[in-house]
C-alpha cells in the first residue's frame, strides 16, 4: 500500500504544504492499495482542486473553497475521510 501527495500552486508554504501532505497519509493509512492524492490550486481564485486516484479505478474529485476554510490541512483530512471507503 503506497499513499502519494502532490501538492502545487496553492500558494502555500513549504511547512504548510507538508501538514497536508502528512494529513492526506494519515487519513489512508488504513485503505488498502495504492492512493494518489493531487491539489492543485489557482492564482485566479482561493479554491484548489483536489483529485483522488485509487484501487479499483476509484477517482474522485473535489473543489475545495478557501473561504469556507476547506484548504486547511484538518479539514482536507475530514473532507477526504468522507470521500473514500475505509478498508473493510
């Protein structure tokens, strides 16, 4: 089971960008097979875009809104607890 995060143009800082990252590992420790989680951002506007490719041709994407705090790194946990299946 491997988890890859990959985050870009979020505007964030490096520190920043890794408690997302550490986040995103946290929260599929426990799914089986391998994840890949992409959040790119937009220098038009405070929302990023986040995409998650798993086993079993899952894929999910999500368009996180900064202004209802949705970029921060607890809440992109919980938004993407929400969005994938726990192992069972």
């Amino acid at each position: 089971m491997a988890v890859s995060a990959e985050i870009h143009h979020t505007g964030s800082d490096p520190g920043e960008r890794a408690e997302i990252a550490a986040q995103i590992e946290h929260t599929l420790a426990d799914r089986s097979g391998d994840w890949n989680v992409s959040i790119l951002g937009s220098q038009a506007s405070d929302r990023w875009e986040m995409r998650i490719l798993g086993p079993n041709e899952f894929q999910r994407t999500y368009m996180l809104e900064g202004a209802a705090g949705e970029c921060e790194p607890q809440m992109i946990a919980r938004i993407l607890a929400k969005m994938v299946p726990k192992r069972g």
